[in-house]
C-alpha cells in the first residue's frame, strides 16, 4: 500500500473533482493505504496533480483510503463544505 499526495490540477479552474470515490479539493490531500490499481487511475488522471513526496504547502488533511468509513467526514472538510445536520424528527 502506498500514500499520495494528491489536488485538484490549479489550471483546471475546477474548486472539486471526484476519482476512485474521493473527493478532491484544491488543497492537497494526503491519501494513504491505496493499492497500484488506484495510484494508476489517479496518476493518469488528468484532472488531478499527484505527488508521492509531500508538497511543501500541504496542510494536513489525511485520508485513509484502507477505512473508508472515515472517508465522508475527511471529504466534507478537504472540500470546505460543511456537513449537513440532522433535520428534526
């Protein structure tokens, strides 16, 4: 399993850009326990800027990618989108 360093290509003009189940924002995302298959798609992805060393402005968001579980939450975030609250009963 690998980590990647990945965002959204700045020439896009694009603020968010979905690949592999994640969403990606402008700001790097660390993405960790991903296997070959997905560093391909994502490195092939044209949409996207994917380092394996870490970008000297990265600012600390981590995804796991072996628990997706912890994926809804860390993609609300690295988006700046909050998550929506609970409508009462």
């Amino acid at each position: 399993m690998k980590q990647l360093f990945v965002r959204v290509q700045p020439k896009s003009g694009q603020a968010s850009f979905f690949r592999c189940g994640i969403k990606f924002g402008r700001a790097w995302l660390k993405v960790e326990g991903v296997d070959a298959a997905t560093v391909k798609r994502l490195e092939e992805e044209q949409m996207l800027e994917v380092s394996e060393d870490q970008p000297e402005d990265f600012e600390g968001q981590t995804l796991d990618a072996a628990d997706p579980a912890g994926n809804e939450p860390l993609s609300a975030a690295a988006s700046g989108t909050p998550a929506a609250a609970p409508k009462p009963a």
